[in-house]
C-alpha cells in the first residue's frame, strides 16, 4: 500500500531539490552575462585608437576564450597599456594584473653589451607596477610584476590565467640559444594554480614555410609545433579558436609580420603598397588554450 504522507515528502524534496537547482543555474547565468555586460561597457571605455583594433584583436571574445573572470590573479608577458586597461577593471578589486617581462639572459641576447638598456629592463618590475596604477584609475585592483627567471617565491601557485598575447615568437626565436622558451614555460607552469589556464594569441605561420623562417625572428611561428611544445612541458592542451585568424595574411619567406599594421614597416614613401598591406589588415593569429593538470 502507497504511504501517501511519505509519498508527498518525496514529491516535496523532490521539488524543492529541483527548484535549487535551478536558482543555482540562473545564478551562474546571471554572473556570467553580469560579466559579460561589464566587459562590454569597460571596452567602449577605451580610446579610440583601440577600439579599431578590434575587429583584429577580438579582446572580448578572445578573453571569455581563456575564461577570465572578476577576481581572477592573471599575469600577461609583455604587457602594455593595451589589455592593461582593459584587464584592471574587469579583474576588479578583488582581482590582480602582475605584468611579466623577458628574463636577463633573453635581452642579454637582443641587447648585447647596451648596458643602458639592460639597465632599464631590469627596471621593469618597478615601472610597470607604477604605470599600471595610472591605467588602474579609481579601482583597487592589486598590481605586480616580474622578469622570467626571477619570479617571486610568493607568487607561484597562484595564477588564475598565464598570457602570452604575441609574446612567443620573442620566447622561441632564442630557445636554441638560450632556452628561453623552455625557461618561460617553467616559471609558467610554477606560478599556476592546478587547473590554472595558459592563453596565447600568437601570430602563425603557414605549415608550409620553412622551419628556419618560422623560428620567431619574423614575428611567426607554426602552431603544430608549439602545441608539441607545450604538451613537452607539461601543459595539457584544451583547445583552439578560430577568432583571431586572418586568412588575408598569407606570408612568404621574404616577409615579416611588421609589414602589417599597426606598424606598416617598408610603406612609409610608398602610398599603393601602404594601401594593399592596410587591406590585409593585422596577422593571421592561432588562439590556443592550455591547462595545467589538476
């Protein structure tokens, strides 16, 4: 015989259980497009000279790609005023920006014996921390900064998000010479939290150019190999994005990637060519995402 008291119990947290999960779906919903409004509203904010770029840069697509989120610690190689400003008040005041440079022995390498630019990059740290507070504006978001090869003991662990917009071909154009990708990819990985996430946006060579060409030295590199690489380092790979690609950059072996905007190197006397690399537009770029095991 049915017990209809324990029946009606059942129906009862049966329907109470449900309906938690529901609140708790529409609030995860509502927190994501809550983040995703504010993400629009910080990038109208931004100067006109950067709001072009991003029918090329994609900043908000690119950005939920790699699942930044407010209150995130994310760390960005090679930072500027770019994804700075963007990135400040989106993390908020419970997030955190650490910008992260070359290490020594790298521009060691690009510098030579130029002691007085070795000087100012061993600066970095200090600079971009005080720069970074005039981008910050009103907002409490904490700032750091470091050189590869010299991260702080406090820091590993710690990072949400690793960056790495246009910055690998810099890493892979000296690893013969110095190890300077394998280097990265080490203080990389320490500094995550397990599970914590790699984003890189880099430009991408076609597959079929030479190797040689493809090193970085050009601003290239191929993205099959450097999926090989990251996965050698430890790195598991989550997947790739189509949203940065350009299929109107077709680079030859005679080319490098600052004939494109915005620097549109070699067409300063030259308005027809300036008018055909315009058309290109920015490079064809890879968006790859990685994971560092839990």
């Amino acid at each position: 015989m049915i017990n209809l008291g324990q029946a009606f119990i059942r129906t009862t947290v049966a329907a109470v259980t449900l309906g938690m999960i529901g609140v708790a779906v529409n609030a995860e919903h509502h927190g994501e497009k809550d983040n995703e409004l504010l993400l629009e509203s910080i990038l109208r904010d931004q100067p006109t000279s950067s709001i072009k770029r991003y029918g090329f840069r994609h900043p908000k697509e690119t950005l939920q790609f790699f699942g930044i989120e407010p209150g995130m610690i994310v760390a960005d190689t090679l930072p500027g005023s770019y994804y700075s400003n963007i990135l400040l008040p989106y993390l908020g005041d419970e997030g955190k920006l650490i910008g992260v440079q070359y290490s020594e022995k790298h521009r060691a390498i690009d510098f030579g014996d130029n002691a007085e630019r070795m000087e100012r990059h061993k600066g970095f740290p200090a600079r971009f921390t005080a720069e970074a507070e005039g981008w910050r504006g009103e907002g409490k978001t904490d700032i750091d900064a470091f050189l590869f090869g010299d991260m702080p003991e406090n820091l590993k662990g710690t990072v949400d998000v690793f960056l790495l917009f246009r910055a690998m071909h810099h890493l892979n154009k000296h690893e013969e010479a110095g190890g300077t990708r394998t280097e990265a990819f080490a203080d990389i990985y320490d500094a995550l939290k397990p599970g914590g996430v790699v984003g890189i946006v880099q430009h991408r060579a076609p597959a079929g150019n030479s190797d040689e060409w493809a090193r970085g030295f050009n601003g290239y590199i191929k993205q099959e190999p450097l999926i090989a690489n990251m996965k050698a380092a430890g790195f598991e790979f989550v997947g790739s994005s189509e949203i940065n690609a350009n299929p109107r950059d077709i680079p030859t072996e005679e080319d490098f990637v600052w004939r494109l905007l915005p620097v549109l190197n070699g067409t300063k006397d030259n308005p027809e060519l300036r008018a055909e690399r315009e058309a290109i537009g920015e490079s064809d770029r890879m968006t790859l995402k990685f994971r560092k095991p839990e």
